[in-house]
C-alpha cells in the first residue's frame, strides 16, 4: 500500500502545481488621485477586506465583463 499512497501524494501534489499555475500573481504600481485612493480605503473597509484586493477585484471584474455599472449618480 505504501505505493499506492505515494501515487496517491504525487497526484494530489500535480494537481495543486495545476491549480496554482494559473493563480500566479504580479505586481503592479498605480497611481491614484488622493480622493480616489480614499474612496478605497473607506469602500474595502465597509467590505472588510484590504484595499489592495478590492482594487484587484473591481479590474479583475471590468476585465472579465462582469463589472455592472451603477446607474444611480
């Protein structure tokens, strides 16, 4: 049994090498207006999350078309 579990590992390993292929991050600088930088923080903290992953997530949403703009002004 002893293989079997160490196929069993190796699967379990390549699988998570797959996932995290696709999961790599990279850096990037941004520049914001003051304003904006602090509508962020006050809108990641109402969210409960840091501001650098609310910023990720609303480009990552306009990227992928599933960002909805809000008709109220």
């Amino acid at each position: 049994m002893h293989s079997r579990t160490n196929a069993n590992e190796e699967i379990q390993a390549a699988r998570e090498a797959a996932r995290n292929t696709f999961n790599k991050t990279r850096r990037v600088n941004l520049r914001l207006t003051e304003q904006d930088f602090d509508r962020a923080h006050v809108k990641a903290m109402e969210e409960g999350l840091p501001y650098q992953t609310l910023l990720s997530s609303v480009i990552h949403k306009y990227l992928t078309g599933r960002l909805v703009e809000n008709a109220e002004k």
